[in-house]
C-alpha cells in the first residue's frame, strides 16, 4: 500500500513528556488533516508503531503517514530543478505539460513526473502545489511536498513576489505602464475571461526590456486612446506586423486567472501564440509567457528564498531573428 509522509520531526530537546495530539496541534495542520491523523494515520516513534495518545519525549523522531486521497501514475519525466529542500520542490515547468491529471488526460502531467523522482529518489510525499500555471505557460512552479506545508503556505498567508518574462506582437512604448482593470468571466464561456466593471480587481504593472531590430510600423497617437496617461495607443492589427515582438517584464500584484493574457490583450498588445486572446501562432506555438522569478519567505524555515528561471528558447527566438 502506497503511503505519503504527512509529519517527520524530531521532537524538541526541552519537551518532558507530551501526547502526540499535543505535537500535532502544535504544527501548521488543518483540522480536517488532523482527523485523517488521528483516524487512518500509521504513526512512528523512534520507528515503532504508536498511537494517538503515546507519549513522546525530546528527541524522538516521530513519522506519520496517511495512504493518499488521489494516486496517480507515475511517468518518467525530465525535470528542471530550481530548488528543494526537505519541505518544497520548486520547478521549471516546460510548456505543453499539464500540471495534474483530468479527466482525458491521465499520464506525462506535471504530477506524474514529480511522483516518478519521488521514487527515484525514495522519497515518500504526495503532490501538492502551492500555485499552478497554465498548461502552456511555462516557468516556476512551488510544490509542497506534504499537506501540512502547504497549509503553512496559506496559514501564514505567504506573499510571492511575481515577475513573468512576455512577449507581445507589435510596438509597445517603453513608459512603465501599471494596469488596473478588473478581470471577470467572459459571458458565454467558461475558460475566457475579460476585463469588466463586473470583475475582481487586477493589476499588473508592466516593464519594457527589449524589441526586436526589424521595421516597426507605429500606431496612430490618438488622444482617445491614451492608457494611464502615457500616451500609449492600442496596437491596429492593419498597421503592426506580426513579427514584431517586444519583450516585457509583467509583476503580479493578484493572481487572476490569464490575468497577463487579459491585460496586455486589453492594452491592445496580445501575446505572440496567444490565439484565445487576439494573438497569433505563426512564430511560436504557444502564448509566449514565462514564470521568470518567485520571492517569497519559506513558511516552514522563515528563510527569503529568490527563485529564477531563464527565458526558454521558443521565446528568446523572436528577439534576436
């Protein structure tokens, strides 16, 4: 029987004698988790079966485990490890691969591959991710590797410092630009969303890095069209050619679903491969956004960690044609 490690710790020098059910209200752990504890938990001490009521003392190590909710699969897969310790995984996820399985699809996710170095490297913890990206969005990726730190992650209310790498079709101005439009379902669809007065609230503040060398066509300055007050138009799909890309740097402020393929479609400047949203797949096969850095205080070790990830080539391609 497959089982996940939900607690290992050595216990407090400085502890007498404790119950592990005062241990475990000690921890990050929802009270739905410690009922599953207490219920169908396989508990160790010292690597001895114990119970729920057995008394511990410090410096014993003590290992419980639960049999997973959901199994899935495992399959071979290449992983670009960014960072991990013994509570997190941190991943450069590929484009093209799904974060967990569903209903058609069932292998080769995101989910079976970090189950697959699980084992590889005899390590018992389920699939938990703190935060998720878009099949075709590729970049940094944080998996807890227990329910309880991924509570901790929420308990503690973890603030990610987010900044995605983009590149749009045509000429966008290089004026700091911070968009604050609220994002909501689109009417009729259940995937697209849009920007309406009906939505939540949204900001994305957006950077210019580069452009391409080739010929760009400009917009006409209208004084109608202005965003923000910088004097930026809406990009006219009659005037700019599709294979003029300028690259920009997008930090999150929310976390709204496409919230970057909204916005910046909305500014009138989609996503190069970003066909749900305005934007074309003759230069690349994909909406070209990337997960690029994560900032955030370790909930479970207080420490600043600063994650990155480089821009992949698919994308870098279409600055330097």
């Amino acid at each position: 029987m497959k089982t996940a490690t939900i607690i290992d710790l050595i216990v407090d020098s400085d502890v007498h004698t404790q119950s592990i059910n005062h241990i475990i209200k000690q921890q990050h752990i929802s009270q739905r988790m410690r009922r599953r504890l207490r219920n169908d938990g396989i508990i160790t001490v010292n690597g001895k079966p114990a119970t729920w009521n057995t008394l511990v003392h410090g410096d014993d190590h003590l290992i419980m485990k639960l049999t997973p909710e959901q199994e899935f699969s495992l399959s071979p897969m290449e992983l670009d490890i960014i960072y991990e310790d013994e509570y997190i995984l941190v991943i450069n996820k590929a484009a093209g691969i799904l974060m967990h399985p569903t209903s058609t699809v069932r292998d080769h996710t995101l989910a079976n591959g970090v189950l697959h170095y699980y084992q590889e490297t005899n390590q018992h913890y389920d699939f938990h991710p703190v935060h998720r990206l878009d099949k075709d969005t590729s970049g940094i990726v944080i998996i807890a590797k227990t329910s309880v730190v991924q509570h901790a992650f929420d308990k503690k209310h973890t603030h990610f410092y987010k900044i995605y790498d983009a590149i749009v079709e045509g000429y966008l101005p290089s004026v700091p630009i911070s968009i604050n439009w609220p994002i909501g379902r689109k009417p009729g669809s259940i995937i697209e969303r849009c920007c309406t007065s009906q939505g939540k609230p949204a900001r994305t503040d957006i950077t210019v890095i580069s452009k391409n060398t080739s010929k760009i066509s400009c917009c006409n300055n209208n004084p109608a069209d202005t965003v923000n007050n910088s004097n930026i138009c809406p990009a006219n799909s009659s005037l700019i050619a599709y294979n003029h890309f300028t690259h920009v740097q997008c930090v999150l402020h929310t976390g709204r679903t496409h919230q970057i393929r909204v916005h910046l479609s909305q500014l009138g400047y989609p996503l190069a491969g970003d066909d749900l949203y305005g934007g074309h797949l003759d230069a690349i096969q994909r909406q070209a956004l990337h997960a690029a850095q994560v900032s955030f205080y370790h909930p479970m070790t207080n420490k600043w960690l600063e994650l990155h990830a480089e821009i992949p080539e698919d994308m870098n391609v279409l600055l330097n044609d």
